[in-house]
C-alpha cells in the first residue's frame, strides 16, 4: 500500500506545473495621480486588471509606471503612446487639435451637458459605433481602452468679477481648444493645461484661469487665484486611457480582454468620481484657503449669466466643422450624432449647436 501511495505521490509531482507567465507594460502619464483621472489608471484600471487576471493566475502584469511627466510632457501625450514610449497612457485630446478633430466636438458644443455620465456614456458609445470617431484614434496606433472627461468649468481668478461682461480685457488661461470660450467676452487666451496654470498665474502670465475644481484643487490653484467665479459650465470629453497598438496586439486574448473590461469600469467610475466630487473640490479649496490673504471666495454668478456666456459665442461649432468638412472629415455628422445621442439621455443643451 505505502508502495502505491508512493507511486501516486511521484506520477503527481511529475505532472508539469502552470507557470504565470508574467508581462512587463510601462503605463506613464504628463500629469501627477493626484489630478483625479489619473489617479484612477492605479486605482481603478490597473487594479481591476490584476484584479480579473488573479482570477485564473494565467497571467500577470509587471507594471513600470512613470506618471507625473517621468516620460513626457503634456503636448506629447498622443504620440508618446502612438510611438511607444510608454505601452499605455493618458492622451489629452484637448492639445490634439490637428490629430484628434472630431474628439474636438464637444469642446466646440459646450454647455451641450453638465451630466458627467451621460456625457461619458454617449462618448462610450460613439468610439464603439461611430466609425469615424474610432478611426481617428486607431489611426495613431493606439487602442481606445478608457475614456475621461472633466467636472464643470469655472473661472479662477485674482480679481473678483460681478458676471461674464467684467472679463473683458483679462487674460485667461485655458487648454487648447478651450480657448474658444473667450470668443465674445472680451478676454484674451493664453493656452495652458493644468501643469502650467499656478505659474501662469503667480508670474502674470495670465490674470486667471478657465478650469475645472478637480484640477484646480490637487495643484493649488486657489493659492494664487483665491476668487472662484461659479458658472458651472458644462462637462466636456477630455481623451482617453489608451494602449500603443503594436503592445496591444503582442498581448494574450485573456490580458486583452481583462483591460477592455478594466477600461469600462475606469470609465463609469470615473464619472461617477466627477459628479460626487466636484461639491467636495469646491467646498475643500474654499476651506483651506480660508487663512490665507485674500481668503478663497466663491462668488455665485447671478441666475441667468451663464446663459448670457452662452449666447455671447459665436457659432464656434460651425466654425470648427466647416473646414473639417473641407478636408472630408464628418464633422457635422458627428456633432448630430453626440447631440441627439445625449438628448436621447435626457439632457437639454444650452444651444443647440447642430441646428
């Protein structure tokens, strides 16, 4: 019997044994994991990934992260993953006006909708059913796995204003296409992303800043520009958590499937994140500047300002589909599909840009 038993025991111990194969992936971004989004490519993507891969033990991930700017900067974020710098990054789309025009859209719509998640969903489901969308970002050699977008827009200021006529004449600080906002108000753009907007302000390069509290508050920006004109102006697409394609394609079926998994759930949860924040980011900087001189103030805007932002715009969605049409980019199609999906949803856009 103890003959049998051993004879058992060695047949087993001879079986070959499954080895975890492991996968060596940078994952790298142009801004700190403090800004939210950012954060939630360890927290979310890339947990969730090891997550689902825990589950069979097939495969794991070694991940080499450079967040922060280790690797790049904001104005390369687009090709430092289309090039394979990094195998997986961030891609703000806001400073990729010339390679990513349709993901201009709803920068060039805005106030189209101050819903996070349905802004997100409808943007989910346009790189999976609007070709020419999904295109525009495959054609840089890169795999869409996650989507971002911003809380609501404000104005931080070193002066106070009384509304949206008093900006005439500032320079206001803004991200690429953003700019566009000033159109009609008198200010003046001076691009920047929230990497440059403290000293941009702090050295008089600007006399404040369009941005976003999520943004604003993990790098300060109260600190120099302590007067928080409220307009809650709308939630926008920003880029995309995205994957070098020739990384993508060397990966297992299993590896691809739990990111694409992983990237749906970074992207509901990020929204989600935005809305529950953004009271919270509003209410915290007000707090912690409170000792400082001058002390942070939010100055409410008076009831109907924001729609008089609105109609002070010119038609800046004509303006940006015009000459995409001339270059045979669907511009206008794509605007009607992003505006009726979101209508769809329930949301009432302040101007009906498409029409």
């Amino acid at each position: 019997m103890n003959f049998i038993r051993g004879a058992l025991l060695a047949s087993v111990l001879a079986l070959p044994v499954h080895a975890q194969e492991t996968i060596n992936l940078t994952v790298a971004s142009s801004h700190p994991t403090v800004v939210p989004w950012v954060g939630f490519i360890q927290s979310h993507f890339m947990a969730k990934t090891d997550e689902l891969l825990a589950k069979t033990g097939n495969y794991k991930i070694e991940w080499n992260e450079a967040f922060g700017g280790q690797l790049y900067k904001a104005n390369a974020t687009l090709s430092s993953v289309e090039e394979g710098v990094t195998d997986i990054g961030w891609v703000f789309s806001f400073l990729e006006q010339a390679k990513l025009p349709l993901s201009q859209a709803s920068s060039n719509a805005p106030f189209a909708t101050s819903n996070p998640p349905a802004l997100l969903e409808t943007m989910q489901e346009l790189i999976d059913n609007n070709e020419a969308f999904r295109n525009e970002w495959e054609s840089h050699n890169l795999k869409v796995l996650g989507l971002t977008a911003t809380d609501l827009y404000d104005f931080y200021l070193k002066e106070p204003i009384a509304g949206i006529d008093d900006l005439a004449g500032r320079k206001i600080s803004a991200p690429g296409v953003l700019g566009n906002w000033l159109r009609g108000t008198g200010a003046n753009a001076v691009d920047g992303a929230l990497t440059t907007y403290y000293t941009d302000v702090q050295t008089g390069v600007s006399d404040g800043v369009l941005s976003l509290a999520l943004g604003a508050l993990p790098i300060k920006l109260y600190e120099v520009a302590p007067y928080i004109a409220r307009f809650d102006g709308g939630a926008v697409f920003s880029g995309a958590v995205a994957i070098n394609r020739d990384s993508w394609d060397a990966l297992p079926e299993e590896v691809q499937a739990a990111m694409v998994e992983a990237g749906k759930y970074y992207t509901v949860s990020h929204a989600q994140d935005l809305v529950s924040r953004h009271e919270f980011a509003l209410n915290k900087m007000v707090e912690l500047g409170a000792g400082q001189n001058p002390a942070v103030q939010i100055i409410q805007m008076p009831e109907g300002e924001t729609a008089k932002w609105v109609s002070k715009l010119p038609d800046i969605a004509g303006d940006w589909a015009a000459p995409l049409e001339a270059r045979g980019i669907p511009a206008k199609a794509f605007l009607a599909d992003y505006m009726t999906r979101l209508r769809e949803k329930g949301e009432k856009p302040a101007r009906n840009w498409d029409q």
